[in-house]
C-alpha cells in the first residue's frame, strides 16, 4: 500500500513536471512564431525591390466591403444619379481616409497599398472609385517605394484610361 | 392711421424690391435663402480670381478658351448663366409667361429631350438650367416662354438666356466634400455643377441643351438618362473644371482631393461612345450561343419541316440577337472617340466681353 502510495506520488510529479516543461516549450514556440513574424515584417521592409504576396483575407477588409458597388448604383433613382451619388462620395472618403492615415504612418502603407489593389481589382466596385484606386497606385509606388503586382484581366482599357484622366 | 398703413406697405415694398441681388451681373433672386447667396456670390469671387493655370489642349478646346484665368473663367459662366432663382421659385401661374408669334430656328429638336429629369437629389434640387427647358418646352409648343423674375419679364429666345435653378442639394451637408460649406473643397465642388448647367446653355438643333443620352447596356447606369456622347458635354465640362480648378487648391486635404477625384471619374465614366460596354469575350460568348440556336432551329426545320410554322419566330428572335451581337462585336473593334459638338447656342442672345464682365465682377467688389 505504501508502494503503492509512493508510485502514485511520483507519476504525479513526473505528470506535473511534463505539463510544465510542455507549456513551456508551447511558450517558446510562441515567442518563436513572433520573433519570426517580427523578422518576417523586418524582412519585407527591407526587400522593398521583391514585390511581397498579397492575400484578400488582410486588414482593411471591412472598409473594402464598403466601398460602392456597381449594383448600388443601379438601386438609385433618377434623381439621385444626375451628379455625383452620394455613395461615391462617401466611398472616396473612405478611400481618402486610407491614404492620408498612410501618409501620416509609414507603417500603414503597405496594407493601403494592399486596399487600393483590392479595391482597383474587385469588379463589382464602381468604376469611378476603382479609377480613384489604380491612380492612387500609379502614383504611390513611386513616392512610397512600394511595389506591387496587379492583376491585368481585371483592369479594362476604360478603367486605365479613367485613372490616367487623374494625372 | 393712413400714414401708417402707408409706411407698412411701402417699407414692405422697399425689402421685397431689394431683397433681388445682382452680383457680379448675374441676377440672383429673392426667392434664394441669404446663406445661399452669400455662399454662391463667394464661389463665383473664388471663380474669379483663379490665377493663370496651366491646363492641357483637351481642356482649352472644351471651353473654346486660350487663355485659362479667373477673368475668362468667369466671363464663360456669366455668358451662360445671367439670372439665378432659388428653389421655392414657382415656374407657374403669374411667373409663368408666354407669348405667341416668335419664330424659333427651323432646326429639330433633339430626341428624348422630354423624358429626361431634372437635376435634383431626392426631393430637392441641386441644380436646373430652367433656360434650357423653357426654350426646348417653347420650341416644342411653338410658344415663346419666359419668367417673371421680380418684376422684370425675361423670355427665353434662346437657351444663352442662361435661367438656372439652384437648390438645397448644391448646399445638402450629405453632398460635400467635407464639413465646411465654405472651404475650397466646396466650393471646387459647386462650381463644378454651375459649369455643368452652364453648359446645357449651348448647343443647337439635335444637340441644343447639350441633352444627356441614354446610358447604353453594360454601363452601371444603363437606362438613365445620366450619360452623353460628346467630349464637351456637361459631365465633360464638368470633369475638366473640377480637375483644374483642384489642382490650384491650397487646403485641400488628402480625403478632399479623393473625393473630388471620384467626382471627375464618376462624371468622365458617363461619356460613352459607344451603344454597349460589352467586352470581346462576352460577345463572343454570346454569338457562340446564339449561332447554336439558329442552327438547331434550321437543322430542325430541315428534318421536320411541319415544325416551322410554330417555331419560325423563335429561329427570327434569335437571328435577331445573334445580329445585334456581330454589329456590337463589330463596333467594339472599330475605334470610336467621342464627337466634338458645335456648342454655339442658337436662337436670339447676346455674348460680354472679357472686359465687361470683369467689371461688372470688379464693381460688385468694390461694394
């Protein structure tokens, strides 16, 4: 019985020391994932000349979704389309807004740059916000050092020309 | 007692006669809130004194102009736009004038001028050249038609006469580039609207009114009387102003700049060439679609010919379809650029000089 005991006490501990030295190395691995991400992020910064892989599923999703579609163009009235809708307007803002907090935070234009591509290659935004994109990317790569890869199929030759209107 | 209601009605009379305003030479009437004149006589002062700008041939031969300055800005829309009334205006009853006997110009009218709407966003205005629509109305009805604008009786024997309507919708807080109604945004912002009613005071025969067409299929417009064919139409007009007048901006923000910038694609998306905005592959989908219907149909008449009498209209239908597809594929490959329209107004109308108008603008100044 007091064997029993005893064996008892040790497979505890040795089961206590396990789970311990596991949630450590769980830790570690942690601190490791961010110590790698950090590089990563460090890495991208500085291979500003190797364009970096876009993923649809990053930041600013929320205000991509946002932006007017051609669809809510065709909901308005007659009177609502004769100048500028006002979901344009408040698309650009939206646009806008992206950009000038960009400018203002260096670290911010990456994921911008990212939004604009998005935004430009979405064919369900309304081609005048779109337009307002592709320039906002034809002027930025230069001035941010960013470079990026668009997805030519998706830009008509009436969506360039619109952009290049901007210069 | 007599003396007294003698005063009430004189000094009644007395505020009415001058609550009209005249600036710059342009009449704006009583029936436009004080906010807003102030707010529009200082659009046209900032219109004014636009410095020398540097701007590319495209825009010099929209507006048939060599020189790019406040001067000759402002002598453009004066030319164009001689009298203002506000949006609780009424264009009926006694303000209403007719008059028989006047001989319009025997040019045509343009087609669909009667089933496009007026400028205005929900229930109110923004912006109307009524000039445009008294005289296309009159020509129409064979009847000279004008206001009565205070006590001046102004016909329209031509659309230079240069009537324009403005409403809350020029001034509606949802509409401006940001919130302060007198920045340099805004302001950019509304004259972009009065060049594009200025513009609809030009033009003759089919094309008097500049009058908006029909957005074609494919456009996200389509159906809308919203879009035209021209390069120096309204939205044309309206594009280039906006794009100057931004680039001589000195307080506009990031956001400011965005959003003017979504006004000119929005207005230059609506400058449309061509009657669809197909692309090839579509079309090709299409014609590769339909030639498989009209073989079917000729392959089936061959083998039952008791069947043609039920479906020959639907092998017709789609012949139809199959052509309107080739003719749009067709017009898809030849290169179209948009038609440059004579904008010399017709009818009756006089045109100021640079010189005038500046002193007229200079007189108000100096006030």
């Amino acid at each position: 019985m007091k064997k029993k005991r005893i064996f008892l006490y040790v497979f505890s501990a040795f089961g206590l020391a396990f789970s311990i030295i596991m949630m450590g190395q769980e830790e570690i691995l942690i601190e490791k994932i961010k110590t790698q991400s950090s590089a990563l992020k460090i890495i991208s910064s500085r291979r500003e000349q190797t364009p970096f892989q876009i993923s649809k599923e990053d930041n600013l999703n929320t205000e991509l979704v946002s932006l007017p579609r051609v669809s809510d163009l065709k909901n308005l009235n007659e009177h609502e389309i004769h100048h500028t809708p006002e979901i344009i307007l408040k698309g650009a803002s939206v646009v806008g807004r992206i950009h000038n907090n960009a400018e203002q935070l260096p670290s911010k234009r990456h994921e911008a740059m990212l939004f604009f591509k998005n935004c430009l290659e979405d064919e369900n935004i309304a081609i005048a916000i779109r337009a307002v994109c592709l320039n906002k990317v034809y002027t930025l790569i230069p001035k941010w050092r960013i470079p990026i890869l668009i997805e030519e199929d998706k830009i008509s030759l009436e969506l360039k020309e619109l952009a290049k209107e901007l210069f | 007692m007599k003396k007294i209601i003698g005063l009430v009605l004189f000094l009644t009379l007395s505020s009415h006669i001058s609550a009209k305003e005249n600036f710059g030479g342009i009449y704006l009437d009583s029936s436009i809130p004080k906010v807003q004149i102030q707010t529009l006589k200082e659009d046209f002062i900032y219109l004014y004194n636009t410095p020398e700008t540097e701007v590319d041939s495209e825009f010099k031969t929209v507006f048939e102009l060599t020189d790019v300055n406040g001067a000759e800005l402002y002598n453009w829309v004066f030319n164009r736009v001689r009298y203002i009334v506000g949006q609780d205006y009424k264009r009926t009853g006694r303000n209403l004038l007719k008059k028989k006997g006047h001989v319009f110009p025997s040019t045509p009218l343009p087609d669909g001028v009667f089933e496009k709407g007026f400028h205005t966003y929900g229930a109110v205005i923004i912006m109307s050249n009524l000039g445009a629509e008294l005289y296309l109305t009159g020509k129409n009805e064979n009847i000279l038609k004008g206001l009565r604008l205070n006590r001046e009786e102004v016909y329209v024997p031509s659309p230079r006469t240069g009537i324009v309507q403005v409403g809350e919708g020029l001034f509606l807080e949802r509409l401006l580039v940001n919130k302060e109604q007198n920045s340099e945004a805004n302001k950019i912002k509304r004259l972009g609207t009065i060049f594009h009613e200025a513009r609809h005071s030009d033009g003759n025969a089919e094309h008097v009114g500049f009058i908006h067409n029909v957005c074609p299929t494919g456009h996200a417009l389509s159906g809308f009387y919203a879009c035209e064919s021209s390069r120096n139409g309204s939205y044309s007009l309206e594009a280039h102003a906006l794009k100057m007048l931004l680039t001589n901006c000195h307080t506009c923000s990031i956001e400011d700049q965005t959003k003017l910038s979504a006004s000119i694609t929005d207005s230059l998306s609506r400058v449309v060439v061509r009657s669809h905005l197909k692309t090839e592959e579509k079309l090709l989908e299409e014609i590769e679609a339909f030639q498989r219907v009209v073989e079917f149909y000729e392959n089936l008449f061959k083998t039952n010919p008791d069947m043609k009498k039920d479906y020959e209209s639907e092998l017709i239908k789609f012949q139809g379809q199959l052509s309107e597809s080739e003719a749009q594929l067709v017009e898809l490959r030849t290169p179209k650029i948009p038609k440059f329209l004579d904008p010399m107004p017709e009818g009756h109308f006089y045109e100021v000089l640079v010189e005038d108008s500046s002193e007229l603008m200079e007189a108000s100044l100096s006030r």
